[in-house]
C-alpha cells in the first residue's frame, strides 16, 4: 500500500441510554426509621433488608438514592413519599 493511499475504518458507535433520574431521601428529625422502612417497601417496592439499608444510610449519611428510574415512574411514588 503506497503512502497516498488512503485507509478507511469502520467505526461502529453504540449510543448507550442510561436511567439518570433519582429519588434521593434526606435524613430529618420527624420520620421514624420503622416508618422510613414501611413506606420505601410500600412505595419503591424494596425488599425489607434494602430499605433498612437505606434508612441506615440516610440516618449516618444524610441522604441516600431510594430509587433511580425514568421521570415518568418516579413522579408518582416521589409524591407518595412525600
């Protein structure tokens, strides 16, 4: 292959679409860690051992990401958790 000729590569992009949107709970001084637990099972359907997790991290953190989804589910259970 001399020097002019040119080189052509094929070059396949694969556009990865990724869930960017959260619901992020915040530690307060009202809610009870029992009341915590039974609405993050009631509302974001996590196990018992995920939301007492979650609860555990939010209390020693300050915050935690409850749920990750598209915008469309989470309005209405970000509403319930309101």
């Amino acid at each position: 292959m001399s020097t002019k000729e040119k080189v052509r590569e094929r070059v396949s992009l694969k556009e990865a679409t990724t869930i960017n949107n959260e619901i992020i709970l915040y530690n307060d001084d009202v809610n009870t860690f029992d009341h915590v637990i039974e609405t993050l099972i009631r509302v974001c359907n996590h196990t018992p051992e995920q939301a007492e997790q979650c609860a555990l991290i939010v209390h020693y953190k300050g915050k935690c990401t409850v749920k990750t989804d598209v915008l469309e589910k989470l309005k209405p259970q970000c509403t319930q958790l309101l």
